[in-house]
C-alpha cells in the first residue's frame, strides 16, 4: 500500500520551510542520549527520576490503593475526578502556603490556560522578554487588550512600561482594569532568579488599587528553591503578594503534571473557563501517585541533602571554569569561544556563551557527557546549557570541565595559527 502524502503544494511548502531550518542551523530532531553517558542536560535536577527512595514511596502508594483504575476515564469535569486528586491539591497547596491549588496535565497546559481566560477585556499583560512559551500562546488567545515585554530581569525597564501604561489607560490608573505581570522564578536556559521582591515592591508602589498582579511560573525553582523546595515565593515570604503561582512536577520532582496555586475563587474561575482543563482526558491514578510519592519526600525533609550537595556543586563547577577561562585569557578569541557569568549562578543550571555551540556540545557528547546547544530562536544567544544534579558527583563534573577546556584550547590554538598564516 502506497503511503499516504501531503497534497504536492502542501509537501513543497513543509519541505521547504524544513530546509530552511536546516540551513539555518535551526532544524530539531528527536534524540536519545547514549547509554553509559553522565545526565548535564535533563532537569531531573534531584536525581529523583532514577531514586530508589522516590520509586519505594511511589510503589507503596499504589500499593495502599490496590484497585486502583488504570486511566482516569475523561475530563476532569466528567468522569476524570476522585477524591485522591482533590486531596492531592489540599496537600500540595499547604505544602506551598497557599490558599488554593488546581491540578493541571503539565505546566504548558496550566500556563496556556491561566493566560488564556483570566486577563479581562481592557486589562494588559507584561512579561518578562523571556518568559516561557506557553505563556506566549496563551497571550495570544487572552482578551487583554495589550501584551508588552520587559527587559529581562530589569525592574527599571519594568517599571518604566508600568508608569507609561498607568500614563495612557485611565482604567488601569483608577483600578477598572487589571495589569498581570509574568515572571519565572528560575529561567531555563539561563538559570538566573528573578527579581520577584524588587517586583513585588515596585508594583505596591505604582499600583494603589492593588490591580497589578503577577502570576509567577516556578517550574525550575520547585524541590530546588526555598524551604524544603517550596519554591523562591515562600523562600522570600511572599505568598500573600502573588496572584498565581505555577509548580510543575516533571522537572524536580520526577513526576508529570502541574497546579496551579491561587485563590478558591481563581480556582473556580479556571475550572469553569481553562480550556486545557475542561476538554482534556485529566491525568490517571498512577501519574497522581506519583506526585503524592515525590511531596512525601519533600515534606520528610529527605531532599534537604540532595540540595545542599547540588549548590555546592554548582559553586564547583563555577570555580572550574572560572579557572579554565583564566588559564586562557591571553587569547583575543575567547570571549566569543566561551564565556560564562562571573558570579556563581543561583541555579543548576549554567548557560555556557559561545560562539560555536554545535561543535562545543558534539565534543562533549563523544566524550560521554550529555549536553544540549541551544540556539536562537529559542535563546536570544548561542550557548551550550549545562544543568547539574544532585547525582552528579565533583569527578563527574571535573572530567566535563576537562572535556570543555579540551576544547576550548583546541579551538583557540587552530585560531591562532589560522591568524599567523
């Protein structure tokens, strides 16, 4: 039987927007990592994906619910819905000090959905330059009348889009309409912390009526940030200043799916007006589980040693290549071969400034590391991102810091004679 294709048009034009990628060097592929390679990439930050702790608790979960259904049978709205996940929420929104919380089957999901309904005809949203995806396509379907970006963690630049909107929408001035302001408290691909208390000051002082509110995505910063891996909202003491906060759990907490924390009137708007809410087959037993397992191990404290070693791998790590890049500072090249932040970065994750991201990641990964190049449109800059995790041990990572100066050297010294010829 002959394959089915695209009718001849259609084919030409997804082929050629294909190459176009290609040549661009933009082109995605679905990859597997080598087996025996050391994990610098995923963001299974605690290592709890592969936890003989976390996999004991999960199965001792679903031991305790012995007939336990296999899918969940639909929308959450119709059949999807069980005690266990409503309990679920009241545990996770206590964990994280809020009043509220709403289970969503991912963060893409609950960020698309938050943006979509909430902002009001007449009100404005402003977002951080590199605010996630998902928050962009759910922009796009709001009734906000305006979407602005920031600068990236400028709270000058913010507050001057702030005091200009004040400036020309009497409504938001007077407190009839609303401004939403959207922050990650850990940015995936350059693992600096925004700056949420600057922030929140900022908006107190503009905003009398108490109509700006900022809706904080802590996908990063959960298990990771804060007390017992609350997240930076209660590192900071700030969870009665936050309209919304969104917690993942594939991340951090090897599970799948995401909550929403908010007020019970929130709460109830999003159950009757978010879309990936109320017209998806909500998640299963098993997958809830799963993330009742992995709060456990929060709540007992028994990550509280899985953090402490990841932040002093990463002032390691930070340290090694400082290091590198000061054993070759002689060279004019080297910024543009690599450059890295000179302050230790608040996260695990390590945004690596070259040039050359393509070859950098391919020698890491022929020498067994797995690390990803990340390229703009994506980024704005070209980088290699490093993430580490409590598995991780100091040998590990100074063998990937050997592997970069490797080549880094290589790369400076071709350059060099290319210069002299």
């Amino acid at each position: 039987m002959e394959d089915f294709k695209p009718a001849p048009g259609l084919e030409t034009a997804l082929h050629a927007r294909l190459q176009k990628r290609l040549k661009n060097s933009t082109l995605r592929r679905l990859t597997t990592a080598p087996t025996g390679s050391i994990d610098f990439s995923s963001n299974d930050f605690l290592s709890l994906s592969t936890s003989p702790l976390l996999r004991e608790t999960f199965l001792s979960e679903l031991a305790a619910h012995p007939t336990f259904p296999l899918g969940s049978g639909g929308s959450r709205l119709l059949d999807g819905n069980s005690p266990y996940a409503l309990a679920l929420e009241s545990t996770i929104a206590t964990f994280h000090r809020a009043p509220a919380a709403l289970l969503f089957n991912s963060g893409f999901d609950a960020n698309a959905g938050v943006f979509a309904c909430v902002p009001q005809p007449g009100d404005v949203i402003v977002h951080d330059a590199l605010i996630h995806a998902s928050v962009h396509d759910g922009m796009r379907l709001s009734r906000a009348s305006k979407t602005l970006p920031f600068a990236h963690n400028d709270v000058d630049d913010l507050e001057r889009i702030l005091t200009s909107l004040l400036a020309s929408h009497p409504g938001l001035a007077s407190g009839q309409t609303n401004g939403f302001i959207a922050l990650e408290s850990v940015y995936s691909m350059d693992g600096d912390i925004a700056p949420l208390a600057a922030i929140t000051t900022l908006t107190s002082t503009l905003f009398p009526h108490r109509n700006a509110h900022i809706i904080l995505d802590e996908a990063h910063g959960t298990g990771v940030l804060g007390p017992q891996g609350r997240g930076l909202v209660c590192a900071l003491g700030l969870e009665n200043r936050i309209f919304a906060r969104l917690h993942t759990f594939g991340k951090a907490l090897a599970a799948g799916g995401a909550a929403v924390l908010c007020s019970p009137l929130v709460r109830e708007y999003l159950v009757n007006y978010a879309r990936p809410l109320i017209y998806t087959t909500f998640m299963p037993f098993p997958s809830l589980a799963g993330v009742r397992a992995a709060y456990g191990l929060l709540e007992s404290g028994a990550t509280k040693p899985l953090v402490k070693h990841l932040t002093a791998l990463t002032a390691y790590m930070h340290a090694l290549l400082l290091g590198l890049l000061g054993r070759y500072k002689q060279y004019p090249n080297l910024a543009r071969t690599l450059s890295v932040a000179a302050d230790p970065p608040p996260s695990p994750i390590f945004s690596l400034q070259t040039e050359h991201p393509r070859s950098l990641a391919a020698w890491c990964q022929e020498g067994g590391f797995v690390v990803r190049a990340v390229v703009p449109p994506t980024v704005p800059t070209r980088r290699v991102r490093v993430c580490l995790h409590a598995g991780n041990s100091r040998e590990e990572v100074e063998a990937l810091v050997a592997s970069i100066e490797e080549w880094v050297k290589g790369r400076l010294e071709g350059e060099s004679g290319r210069a002299k010829l």
